[in-house]
C-alpha cells in the first residue's frame, strides 16, 4: 500500500515539478488504496465518483451500455493513469461509465473534497489539477478527432503505436468496440497487417 502512495506522489511531482513537500504531505493525508480482483467495479454507472483513482497497477475498461444490453468500451485505464470520467467527476454529476477491472488492480484514491480543499489552500495543487484536466481534455479531444478524420486501419494503427503495454492485455472483443469497429473487421485489419511493420 505504502508504494502505491510513494508511486503517485512521484507521478505528482513528476507532472508538477513545483510542487512542494508541504502540498505532497497534505495530499498524503487524504489518501487510501483500493485492492480489486478482476471484473470487480471501480466505478458503477449513474453514481457520483466521490474520489479519483490512480492506477498503481492493473488494467480498467470504462463502458456504457446501450438499453438493448450491449457495451461499447470508451477508454482503458492502465497504471500511472487516472479512472474517471473527469467532467462528472469535477461537476460531481453522475458518472455515465462503468469503470470495471479486467485485471487485478491497485488504485489510489484521492477525494474530491480533499481536491478542492486543496486547490483553494496550495498554489501548487491547484498547477497540479490544472495540468491533470489539460491531459484528460487532450487526450479526449484526440479520440474524438480520430472518429472524425481516421478510418479503422488507422485508429487500429495509432492504438497499437500509441498503447504497445495495453495491446496484449485486452481481449479483441473489448478492442474493436472501442475502435468502434465490428470485430470481424478488426480481424480482418490485423490479417491484413500481419506482415506489415507497423
């Protein structure tokens, strides 16, 4: 439990070279560590996540369902990365995802109260959140544009490229459901590629 903590605090330092030991000793103070088996929930769909959670290590697939039953997976939370859906989190709305483990997984969890209380007392900590929304809002922004300009040899490439740890760790059913592809068609895409580097 102790390293899962030490782990965030470096990767607060290490995105927040500013921060001081003050603002790290006082985000310590909120902090709790969550073990979770495999297909165990983090998050269930249509609750307020009361707490952030950063992936010390395991593997999460966030997913919504449609009312005919089906899931289509929107992200996969790895370590070093954060298991939210950020704008419901910081509106502290009802999350629309489910964020379940599909490996064990160790999680820690900062508060949303313990945030905000931080955020109005350290300069630092308020740098700190600002560059964390910066990443989230990118790297959604770039999902977004990928449906909008990128066929699916091409959102199949740049996942590949772009996630060589998670490739080997999803199942091909969870993966062309986030490329928003049939899996026959990911089937063929990677036939296709086999012998292509990539």
């Amino acid at each position: 439990m102790e390293e899962a903590i030490i782990a965030y605090l470096n990767s607060v330092k290490e995105l927040c070279p500013k921060v001081t030991d003050e603002e790290l000793k006082y985000l310590m103070n909120g902090l709790t560590v969550s073990e979770l088996k495999n297909r165990q929930f983090y998050i269930q769909a249509n609750t307020v996540q009361k707490e952030i959670g950063f992936v010390f290590s395991g593997l999460l697939r966030a997913f919504y369902t449609d009312r005919a039953g089906n899931d289509f997976s929107v992200n996969f939370i790895s370590e070093n990365q954060y298991a939210t859906h950020y704008s419901a989190f910081i509106t502290q709305n009802p999350c629309k995802y489910y964020f379940q483990c599909i490996q064990p997984s160790i999680i820690v969890n900062l508060p949303y109260e313990h945030i905000q209380n931080g955020y109005n007392q350290f300069s630092g900590l308020e740098r700190y959140g600002r560059l964390v929304a910066e990443n989230v809002l990118t790297a959604q922004q770039r999902r977004i544009e990928s449906f909008l300009f990128d066929n699916a040899e091409t959102r199949y490439l740049d996942f590949v490229k772009g996630n060589p740890d998670l490739f080997n760790r999803i199942s091909l059913s969870y993966l062309s459901s986030y490329l928003g592809i049939e899996r026959q068609s990911l089937t063929r895409i990677r036939k296709k590629l086999a012998y292509r580097p990539l």
